[in-house]
C-alpha cells in the first residue's frame, strides 16, 4: 500500500482543476445575473393625462310619425258620387278629394233663400205699418197700444228676416260641405269609401287619411334615470350642455344621412315604461322615412369637460370587469389602478374618473410591466426597443460558459 504523501501528491493536480472550473461556473453565473437583471427594467412608452372636452353620444330607439296628419270625414250625410283623387298621390290644402250627392242640399239652399225674401217682404210692411201709425199716434188718431203693436210687429219681422238669414248661411255651408276638400297638403292613402257608398256624419271610419312627411318627426323614448343623471351632471358643473343635431341609424343599419333637431322634450314620465319621450324633427324630401319605422337615435346630449382620453391599448379589464390602467409613479414603479371608463370616443376609451392631470399612463409595452416593477419610462411617440434583450459586450465570455 503506498504512502498517504504519495497519495496526496497525486491528486493535487486533479483538485487544483476541479477549483478552476468551479471559478468558471461563478463567473458566468454572474453574467447571467446581469443578463437578467436588464430584462426586468424594460422600457415602456406612456402618454402624459390631461382634462379634455369629451361628447356624451347616447344611442337611444325612436320611431317615425308624420309631421302633420289629418283624417278626411264628411261633414254632411249623403252617397258618394265622385272621387276626384289619385290615392297615394300628393294633395294639396283645398283640394276637392269626394264628391256627396248635393240634390237635397241645393233644394235646402233655395228654400231658405225664399224664406229669406218672404221675411224681407213682410219685414218692409210692418216697417211701413209702424212709420204710418207714428204721427198718427202723436195727434191721437190711434191709439197708443195700437202703435205699439205695430212697432213690435216691425221689429219682430226684422228679426225673422235674420233667422232666414242664418238659415240660408247654414243651407249653403252644408252644400258647400257636399264637395270633400283636403284639409292640409300631403300624400294621402287609400280611400276606404267608394263611389255609391254612403257616408254619415258619425260614422267611425274616416274617407281618407293625409300625412306630411316632410319634414317628419322622430319619437325617441328615453329612461328617466338617465335624465336625472344628466341633469345632475349638467348641476355640477362638469358637463356642459351640447346642441340638440341628431342623426339616424336606419333598420338595416345604415346612416340616415340627413341631420335632424331635438324639438322639445315631455315633462311626464310614462309609468308603464318609466321613459320620456323627446321629439326631433329630420327633412325628408326623398320621402325615405314613413310614419310607424322603428330607426335608431344618436345624438350628443353634453359636453364633459372633466374627461381623459384614453389610447385603447392602455386600458385593460380585471376578471371582475373593473377598467384597470398601468400609471408610471415615483421611482418608476408601475402602478395599476382601477378608472371608470364607460365608452369610448373614437380610438380612445372615455375615463371620467380615476385619473388626474398628469399621470403617466402606460401605452405601449403593457405586457412585460407589472404592478411595483422598476421600468424605463419613455414617451409614447419616442422609439422604443421592447422586448429584445440587450448584446452582451464584446469579449465578454457567453452566458453558457462556452
């Protein structure tokens, strides 16, 4: 067995490699430390938060009614015997639409119009009787009640030759009546009565039903909460009242193109659908919108002047649906927090609270800063190298000790 000297000598050369070796290993550890640690301070672009003019846009259900529509009915009974209109033609104010057998109420006509000259007849002899027996009741050659009948006789006359005068006014009223005219210029519809058929004064049904559709009226149902929130905006002075310029979305989708205007809104809520009805009023010269179509409303209701913008790709939701941002805060630490943002405003999503003036909100390299990481801030408009690691410098020996 050899010495324990010997031994020793032999393996001293075998030990002194073995500590080579290990030192190599703690050299590339260190550069790998150092590798890492660049990647945990990755640059981000932000943009710097200031109070801008935003539009509360809302998109509310209405539907079409004619600005003007009226029911054509007969004012006098009797049988239809023309009608002068094309139906779904337009007609114009005065325009004769029906035709009403006008026999019986000529004959009416002429009628009062004798009675009218028999009363005129019977009023200038009792006039005459009454202007004969004034002097003569002066000298006493009548009697007194004798002028005084005649007198009454006279006046009464000449009040029976106004009843037959109102008579005959009456008599050519209802003749007149037997031509229908348009009540308002407008596209009238179908006639629901036809030559022959007989109309009364009472009936339910009317002859024909005229719309104007130009312009036309828009009802649009809006919640009363809604209302109440705005008023209340609008009180606490951060929202500013907008104009009232609406726009349509038709039913397939499409802009109306025309722009329309809020004309008034109710001041009764509707308690079975707890909305108020507001009504705007568009042009429609090519006649596109008809009375009864539902269309959607758009149009900015106010102005907020305390609101932030937003780019989309800074603002993120939680799995509770909460609207988070990354803010750079002091000492460059990420900080997340939670805003309100409701809608958007083109590429930009509306933040109405959560934010101050100033605050850094990260926009670009979102994915790689996480809450309390140090991070390298620069403005969003800079170019930035996210994501690439740094080289190492050369010389240096690879990470891998190779």
């Amino acid at each position: 067995m050899p010495p324990v000297a010997t031994i020793t000598r032999s393996f001293r050369p075998l030990l002194a490699a073995s500590l080579l070796a290990l030192a190599a290993c703690g050299g590339s550890g260190k550069d790998a430390g150092r590798g890492m640690a660049g990647q945990q301070t990755p640059e981000v672009g932000y943009v710097v938060m200031q109070p801008t003019q935003a539009p509360l846009t809302t998109e509310l259900a209405g539907r079409t009614s004619a600005y003007k529509s009226s029911e054509v009915r007969p004012q006098v009974t009797g049988l239809i015997t023309r009608r002068y209109f094309t139906e779904g033609a337009i007609v114009r104010q005065g325009e004769p639409l029906y035709q009403i057998d006008p026999r019986l109420y000529r004959a009416s006509a002429n009628q009062a119009e004798a009675n009218l000259v028999s009363a005129r007849a019977s009023a200038e002899a009792a006039r005459a009787r009454a202007d004969r027996y004034k002097p003569l009741a002066a000298q006493q050659a009548v009697s007194e009640q004798d002028y005084a009948d005649a007198l009454a006789q006279a006046r009464s006359a000449e009040a029976a030759v106004k009843q037959q005068q109102a008579a005959l006014e009456s008599a050519k009223v209802n003749l007149n009546f037997t031509t229908v005219p348009a009540p308002i210029t407008g596209r009238i519809g179908r006639s629901l009565f036809t030559v022959g058929a007989l109309v009364t004064t009472s009936q339910a049904d009317p002859l024909a039903t005229i719309q104007q559709l130009d312009p036309i009226y828009v009802d649009i149902q809006r919640s009363s909460s809604d209302l109440l929130a705005l008023r209340r905006a609008l009180a606490d002075g951060g929202t500013i009242p907008a104009s009232a310029a609406v726009r349509l979305v038709l039913e397939d989708g499409s802009d109306y193109g025309q722009t329309g205007t809020v004309e008034f809104s109710e001041v009764v809520v509707d308690p079975n659908t707890g909305t108020v009805t507001m009504r705007a009023r568009f042009p429609n010269p090519q006649g596109l919108l008809l009375p009864g179509m539902f269309v959607r409303a758009r149009f900015t209701q106010a102005i907020n002047t305390r609101a932030f913008l937003v780019p989309e790709q800074g603002l993120t939701r939680d799995p509770k649906g909460n609207a988070t941002v990354l803010i750079v805060g002091p000492e460059n630490k990420v900080i997340q927090r939670i805003v309100k943002a409701e809608r958007t405003d083109g590429a930009n999503w509306v933040v109405t609270d959560g934010l101050n003036p100033g605050d850094k909100v990260i926009t670009q390299g979102t994915a790689k800063a996480m809450p309390g990481q140090v991070v390298k801030p620069v403005l969003a408009s800079t170019q930035q190298q996210i994501g690439a690691p740094p080289k190492p410098p050369q010389g240096a020996a690879p990470a891998n000790g190779r």
